[in-house]
C-alpha cells in the first residue's frame, strides 16, 4: 500500500503533505506571488461584480463622522489672492528667522 494513501493504519489520506514539504522555497513563494497576482484581482472583480458599488458605501455608513464631503465654496478671487499673499509673507519672514 502506497504511505501517502494511508500506509499502515488504514486512513485513506485524500490530501498528502509530501508536495508541501518537499517543495523549495522558491516554489512556495511562486504559489503566493501567483495568488496574489492573479486570485486577488479576480476576486476583487468577482465581489465588485456581486456588490456593485459598494467600494463607493466604504467609510459612509451610520457611523461615518463625516457623511460626505464639504462642497467646494466659490471664493472670491481677491480674498483668495489677498490669503495667498499672506503665506507667502509668512513664509518670507519664517526664511528670515533661519540661523
């Protein structure tokens, strides 16, 4: 009787580990890089295909501090521009103050 199928105790072994141990590193590492290159992506597709948009739901639900974003104001040009001068004044005299 063949000891991957058993061997002397009778139990039919239907998974035998010899290929697992007998297999390199290299070997191994190929297995994980080959799951992670090919099965993540397609399980990736497979639960947006399932789920629809539910990478858009991610951080929205009940308890989201922000339910969604603040829209975008228009500003004045000139207080943006009189801001903008600003920083670049503050900038200036924080170079200044430099040893």
């Amino acid at each position: 009787m063949d000891p991957s199928f058993g061997g002397t105790s009778g139990v039919v072994n239907l998974w035998p580990m010899d290929p697992l141990v007998v297999a390199s590193a290299t070997d191994k590492g190929l297995v994980i890089i080959l799951i992670a290159l090919i099965v993540g992506p397609l399980l990736g597709l497979l639960l947006r295909a399932v789920n629809g948009n539910g990478w858009e739901r991610i951080g929205k639900g009940p308890l989201a501090i922000q339910e969604r974003r603040p829209e975008k104001a228009d500003s004045d040009p000139q207080i943006v521009e009189s801001e903008v001068r600003e920083l670049e004044n503050l900038v200036g005299s924080i170079r200044e103050h430099r040893p």
